[in-house]
C-alpha cells in the first residue's frame, strides 16, 4: 500500500517487533498459565503487549490502548487500540504454528487500521479504512468459491448457550458447506478469509481485540459482515457472519434454523 498513516506504519512496527518476541520463546519449554475463564496466557502474551503498548505510547501518548493481558489504559481518547499480542496462544504453547498478534485501532467507535502478524509464516496481514487490504504489501481479496468448495470456521463464546450453538453448528454445517473447521486463532482465520483460504468464518462472542483487526482486513478485502440474521453489523458486535459474500444467505439460515431449535435469541 503505498502512502500509509501514520498510525497503519506504526501498527505495523509494533507487530513485527512482538512477533520477534513470540519467535523467541516458541518451540521453547516455556510455562502456560491458565486464567479464571480457562484460557491460556504465557510470558510471550506478556512480553508481546509491554512491546506493542510501549511502540504506541511513544508515538500517540493521548490515544487509550485495551490490552488482552493488562486491560484498558485510559486517556478519554477518540482513538483506542484494542491489542492481542498473541491469538492463538494453545496453538503456540503447543508448538502449533498458526497464531498471530492482532492489533487495530479504532476512531470514533469506527475501524480504522488493523494489522495481523503470523511471526512463523512471516505473513503481514493489514488494512486501512477505504484503502484495501494487503499481505506481505500485495493487495488481497475474498475468494469466490460457493458452499460446495467452502471452508467455514466457527469461534466459540463464552456463554454456555454460545457453547451449545457451535457444537450444533458443527454438527450440522457439513451437510452443507464442504468443510468445516477450528485451526485455533480467530485474528488468522479472518485473516484468511480476507485473502481467499477461507470463505467464511463464524464469531460467537468474543473480546473486541481477538477479532476487530480481522474484521476490517475482510471488509477491505471485499468481503461481507452481517450479524447473525442478516441486519447490519456494527463494531463493537461480537456475534456476526464474515465471509466472501457468495453463500453468506446459506450461513444466515443455518444459524437461525440452530437457534430456534435451542431456543436461543
């Protein structure tokens, strides 16, 4: 992409200085934590985002910056930075090479830069508003395979009824759609879904910072974002469909058709 912001430049620094931190410690004996919810958290998580924060702070002072791992840093800003240092974290405590550090900003509740990081794969993923998306600095697009050719992911939630429609929606999707899947990172699925190695993904309830990179990389891509029955998706929503566009009707019907069956609004 040629005449970055300042703010894409500056995304995109701190992401590849975190992803040095996370090539450093993978595939290293290092130590998992668990959380209260039972997710993972490592000393690469941590080192990663004291990076990033750091990177930001020095440019843009006033801007706030929510954390994964130490929540929100205030400063009553228009701008704020939702960061993930590393999504995927199970995947890379286990050696698996799929995850990423996921980083947006967004502007007056709007997305306005996002950057994904897959440090292994060297995969730079990124996008400005109105401006495309890109990986490795090559612009990307959504696929055009229909349902017959698809692979769909599906992130969990954390409600327990949010649980119960993705064991449903795995159940039943097959029938339909040629292939689905969970490869462990929500930044990198979207991510792929901008650039044609999925055709859609299903997000259930999770934190703004897992997904609000990976949103706008699918919007910039010429993908579609609904919420779950269809109506315009708006960020901050954690419950929406992002996919190529081609079938999107197909998943909206399925998920309604799953919800009414447990009784979910």
């Amino acid at each position: 992409m040629e005449n970055k912001s300042k703010e894409l430049e500056v995304a995109i620094k701190a992401a590849l200085e975190a992803g040095k931190v996370l090539e450093k410690y993978f595939e290293t004996e290092i130590l998992k934590e668990f959380k209260e919810d039972n997710t993972p958290v490592t000393l690469a998580d941590r080192e990663a985002e004291d990076v990033i924060k750091k990177i930001i702070s020095e440019v843009f002072p006033g801007h706030s910056i929510l954390g994964e791992e130490t929540g929100m840093t205030e400063n009553n800003s228009e701008y704020v930075w939702h960061v993930d240092p590393l999504n995927g974290t199970r995947n890379f405590a286990n050696g698996i090479p799929f995850f990423g550090v996921s980083i947006a900003l967004i502007k007056n509740n709007e997305l306005s830069v996002g950057v994904i990081y897959n440090p292994v794969t060297r995969s730079l993923f990124y996008a400005e508003k109105n401006k495309g998306a890109f990986l490795n600095d090559k612009k990307i697009l959504v696929s055009k395979d229909d349902e017959n050719h698809s692979m769909v992911t599906i992130d969990p939630g954390k409600k327990e009824e949010e649980k119960q429609l993705r064991r449903e929606l795995y159940k039943t999707l097959p029938a339909t759609f040629r292939s689905i899947r969970d490869l462990g990172s929500t930044a990198v699925h979207l991510a792929y879904v901008a650039r044609g190695g999925l055709e859609a993904n299903i997000q259930l309830g999770l934190q703004t910072y897992d997904f609000a990179a990976g949103a706008l990389l699918v919007l910039e891509a010429g993908g579609k974002i609904t919420k779950h029955d269809g109506s315009p998706w708006f960020f901050p929503d954690n419950k929406f469909i992002a996919s190529n566009g081609v079938f999107h009707d197909k998943l909206i019907e399925e998920i309604k058709k799953q919800k009414e069956k447990l009784g979910i609004n």
